[in-house]
C-alpha cells in the first residue's frame, strides 16, 4: 500500500525542521578557545547558567573550583569569564600582570544602569586615570591621615553617641545608624555638610543604594546579562534604572547649590576641587565635566557607605557574641588611651589587638566577595593558560581570605590571624578585602580610618565619651547568633538588635 504523499511531506518537514534546530543550537553553543581555563559543559544560549544559584553563587564559585582549578572559565550567555582563586592566581593577575587585568568589561547590568559613566565601573584608560590621579590627590589633601579627617569622623561619632545613650538598658537595632553615620562622614568629604538621620537625601540615597546593590549581583542582574533578548522587558530590574535616576536628580540639584556658593581657588570639599579643575582645564580638551562629576560623587558615595557601614554591623555582630574579644579589645583601649580626649589613627600603632581584631573582622565580613568585575585589556595569559582580550575576569577574593595555608584559622572568626608568636599585629599578604593593584579601593585609607575610630571611641575609656562606657550584649532573647550574610554587590549580615550597656 502507498504511503499518503501527505503524511510524507508533513514527516520530511517535521524532520528537516528538527535538523535546523540541532543546526542551530550547535551554532549557538560557544566554544572554548584554544589554551582557555577549562570549566563545567556550556549550554547553548544559557552557558553555565544553570550551574549556579541565581541567588547567591559564592557556594557554587568554590564547588567549581574544587572541580577545576584556581582558574576556571565559565559562561553568562554566549559571553566567557574566568573566575580567580586562590593567593597565587590572584596575585599574578591583579599585581603581576595589573595592567592586563585592570579593564572593567562594558556591557553588563551595573554599567547600563548608569550609562557607562560611572567612575568605579569605567574602563581602563585616560579618563579612567586621569580621575583617579585627581581623586587620589584631593582626598589626601582633606586629609587622609590628617587631623581634618579625623575631626570630621570625630564630629559623626558624637551622634551615634547620642543615639546610643537614648538605648542604654534597652536592645536597638543599629543598621540604620551605621548607615547613616558612614552616609554622612562621606557626604562630608564630597559635599562639606552632614544630614539628620531622617533628612530626605539620607533616606532616599541609602534606600536607592541597598535596592540597587541587592538588585546588581541578584538573579534578575544574572539574567539580565546573560540574556540580552529581555533586557527591554519591564522586569524587577529595570527598578535600578529608576532608582540611578532618582539619585542623578538629587545630586545634580545639590551640585547646582553648591555652585552658587562656590569661591573659586578656596575648596571646601572634593565638588569644590573638582569644579576649580574643570576651570583650570577649560581651555583644553579635558576629561572633566559637570555630568561626569554627578555621577562620580554618587559612586563614592556609595562606595564610601555600603562597605563601611557593614564591615560595622559584622564588627559589633562578632564582637558581642566573642565577649572575651571585646573584653581584651577593651583593655588595650583602656591601656593607651588612659587620659586622653580623643582617639586618633596614630593610636594604632600602640595597639596591636585592636589592629588585630579589626583586621579580623574585615577578613570575616568578605563585604565585597567578589570585587568588582575586572577585564582584561588585551591578549595574556595567567597560570598557564591564555586569556584573549576583553575576557570579564571574576576575582573570587573569599578564596583569599578563607585560603587554607594562608591563615592560621581561616573558618573562624580568630583576631590570632594577625598576632605573631610575641603579639605583634603582622598583615598576612593573603589580606586583600580592598582587592589589590590599580583597581584597589580607592576609599581604603579613610575606610580604615572610620573604622578604628568608630570601634575605639565606642568601645573605649576616652575623655570624649566620659562618663559614658559603653558595652554592647548580645540579648537574651535573641536565640543564636547567624552569621550567614545576606548576598549581594556588598555582603551584609542579617538583621539583628544589640543591647546597650555602661560599662562599670
């Protein structure tokens, strides 16, 4: 019996039409290049997207890595990367070879958002060094390890004062007034002025700055870069849009304020510097603009807020849930502040616990586990393998700090870590919490500052808080401690209430 010529066509199509599909998907599928990092089988179209967790990868960065290697590759799309680990890998790539790392690749979530022109995100070059040449100069002369920094962090620490001794004898909850005190002690730098806690600009910005950090290195950002096909469709991150928007308004307001009371070659602040550099350059092709300006201000002001005011919240988190810490934290303070009005960033040097312990608490808080995405700027190679140019680079700098070999208790958190045999502070070179090379922090210096200040003022017995002591518990009530932070741009740790206490 003949077969219906019908059927026979409908077959032959539904075939051939199979044939395309596998056609194309293996056109589609990306291919490793020659010599690159190996890592897990590639998806077409998706790449390994399927083998990490859209909402926190860290886990799957070190199972990956216990597969293939301090230096593996993998792909968000059709795009390749290479995920860093470990001292020796980063250590090649990022001080090494700085400068074929140092690029930041252009077309992912975070640089749409604010239109490529961010200053943390900005590829490497001119403009690119050109501002950060500037930036470096101005904060050092406000004073990076001067007294004018200092008397502006100390002028801060008086109201977080005020807001603790209203919560003596009672539990608070101090994220937002970490927040805002690391918020303000910035704004100060930028702007000359501090805000009331419940000012419009603090609110706003920070709410603005905690969506758009979660939303960045969440599963939405993820798919976002991995799938370009939906990046015009009105999903939950288009809202970082919104939210960059809404602060550009707010900064570009307060740069046409500050204008109008500007004295030209008399800085008050870095605006006041960097609107003196753009008329010293008018007469030239400069790299310098008023829209540039808004956009760099914002990015270290978050940059200035985020990670101190975390690194602070995981401070007091471990600090009073390790109560013999603070105890000795204590004591040490007591020892060589004992008469004194004020704390100052020199007093470091004569307390090697308190180094210690601060030190400690960076390493275990990891706030910005996976830096920031680097790039490479042009063709090299790293540990043996060759890595083409413009590969997005993954620094995994948890890999650093927790590294077994590196650390002495690199799975707890031990102030040991940073005390030698006779008790001296020593900083292990796997200590890298502000990444290293060019792209390193550039915050670092008043970041260390706040931090230590803030710590030693507030735990200490100086003549600034007499006669207040204070002693932070962690309440009774508030079952056992967890650790666990939340994942995003900057890691945080979960919420939590502390009890204020006057020490006897």
């Amino acid at each position: 019996m003949a077969a219906d010529p019908v059927h026979s066509t409908m077959l032959s199509s539904v075939i051939l039409l199979w044939v395309c599909v596998v056609f194309i998907i293996l056109l589609l599928k990306p291919r490793r290049p020659k010599n690159f990092p190996p890592g897990p089988p590639i998806l077409p179209i998706l790449g390994n997207i399927l083998h990490m967790s859209l909402e926190n990868p860290l886990k799957d960065f070190e199972r990956l890595r216990k597969t293939y290697g301090n230096v593996y590759s993998l792909y968000l799309g059709p795009k390749p990367a290479v995920v860093i680990s470990g001292m020796k890998a980063m250590k090649e790539a990022l001080v090494n070879k700085a400068t074929d790392f140092a690029g930041r690749p252009q077309d992912l979530y975070v640089n749409d958002t604010t239109q490529r022109k961010g200053f943390i995100l900005a590829d490497y070059g001119p403009i690119w060094r050109d501002h950060r040449r500037f930036a470096l100069t101005t904060l050092r002369n406000f004073g990076l390890g001067k007294n004018s920094m200092e008397d502006r962090i100390h002028g801060e620490i008086k109201y977080v004062i005020d807001t603790l001794e209203r919560s003596i004898g009672k539990t608070m909850s101090p994220q937002v007034m970490f927040h805002n005190a690391s918020s303000n002690i910035i704004c100060q730098v930028l702007f000359g002025r501090r805000y009331k806690y419940d000012d419009e600009f603090i609110r706003v910005i920070v709410q603005c700055f905690t969506e758009n950090g979660k939303l960045a290195n969440g599963p939405w950002a993820m798919l976002y870069d991995s799938l370009p096909m939906i990046r015009s469709l009105p999903l939950p991150f288009q809202k970082a849009f919104k939210n960059v928007e809404t602060c550009q308004k707010i900064a570009k307001r307060l740069l046409t304020e500050h204008k109008s009371t500007q004295i030209p070659g008399q800085p008050r602040d870095f605006v006041d510097c960097y609107l003196d550099e753009m008329d010293k350059r008018s007469g030239e092709d400069s790299t310098f603009s008023e829209q540039l300006l808004s956009i760099y201000a914002l990015d270290l002001h978050f940059a200035g807020t985020d990670t101190t005011s975390n690194t602070l919240l995981f401070g007091f988190l471990y600090l009073m849930t390790h109560p013999h810490v603070q105890e000795r934290f204590q004591e040490e303070i007591d020892t060589v502040l004992e008469g004194k009005d004020l704390a100052s960033f020199d007093d470091r040097n004569n307390m090697p616990y308190v180094q210690a312990v601060i030190h400690e608490v960076q390493r275990v808080a990891n706030t910005v586990p996976l830096s920031v995405f680097h790039c490479t700027t042009k063709d090299t190679e790293l540990m043996g393998y060759s890595i083409p140019r413009g590969t997005m680079i993954i620094p995994n700098l948890t890999s650093v700090l927790n590294e077994e070999g590196q650390w002495k208790y690199p799975h707890e958190f031990n102030p040991e870590n940073f005390l030698n045999e006779q008790g001296e502070f020593v900083k292990p070179e796997a200590f890298m919490p502000f990444s290293a090379g060019p792209r390193m922090c550039l915050g670092e210096s008043l970041a260390r500052m706040e931090l230590l200040l803030l710590l030693v003022t507030l735990l200490g017995e100086v003549m600034f808080l007499w006669p207040r002591k204070f002693k932070f518990i962690w309440p009774e009530d508030a079952g056992e401690p967890d650790y666990t932070p939340v994942y995003g741009v900057t890691l945080t740790p979960k919420p939590y209430r502390m009890k204020v206490q006057l020490r006897a």
